[in-house]
C-alpha cells in the first residue's frame, strides 16, 4: 500500500497506545463500538504490559505485549473470541478491540496467554 501512516506515525501512536491502554477485557464475541458487548463471564481485565512498538515488517507497525497474561479459575465454560483494550481495570476509555484464537475454557480452569500472543498492529505506507 503506498498511501497511509509513516512508521514514524504509526509508531508514535504505538507508543502513546503502550502508555494509556494498559488492560485487557475477553469477550464471548464481538464487543462492539464500545467495548462493552459480549463480555465474558470471566470480566476481570487483565493488566498487560506492552513492549515497543515494532517497525521492522514492511507495511506494519506492531506492538506485543511483554508479559504472561493469566486468567485464574475462569467463572465459566465459555469460548473466547474477542478481546477489549481499556486503560483502566474497570470503568475507563475504551481503546479498540480485535479477535483472539477461540479456545474453550472450562469453569475453574486456569489459561495463560504468553507474552506475545496479543499483537496490536497498524498498517503503514509502504
């Protein structure tokens, strides 16, 4: 693509991301334009923190969050598909949201989602 963001726009917006949405709620489906559909029973955001906004992939900036992201004893047996981006563990700014491999989850089970599984993206003028 040869028209949109600059990486250097793209990584300034990264980094600005980085520093204000810094939780992460699931969702059984899509949360829509507010973040706030089909929150899953397990509605704890999970605090996540992100690494550096990455600018070696031509046409995409990307950021990756750095630590494990665990979930403890899930309220339900559901499936998680969506994920929220918020900048506080309750309440607060809803930043965007995006679509996660679906797994079922067994109530009482533990998941981890491993540093790095979570990839904010932005395309860029390549």
């Amino acid at each position: 693509m040869t028209i949109g963001l600059s990486k250097l726009a793209a990584v300034e917006r990264l980094t600005a991301w980085a520093t204000k949405y810094d939780n992460i709620q699931l969702h059984v489906g899509d949360p829509g334009a507010n973040g706030t559909a089909n929150v899953a029973a397990e509605s704890t955001r999970i605090a996540v923190t992100w690494g550096t906004p990455d600018d070696s992939v031509a046409g995409v900036v990307t950021l990756t969050h750095s630590n494990d992201l665990v979930v403890t004893t899930a309220a339900a047996t559901e499936d998680w598909t969506h994920l929220s981006h918020w900048d506080a563990p309750t309440t607060g700014d809803f930043g965007g949201s995006g679509t996660i491999t679906a797994d079922p989850i067994t109530v009482g089970s533990d998941r981890t989602f491993p540093a790095g599984a979570v990839i904010v993206t932005v395309p860029v003028a390549a």
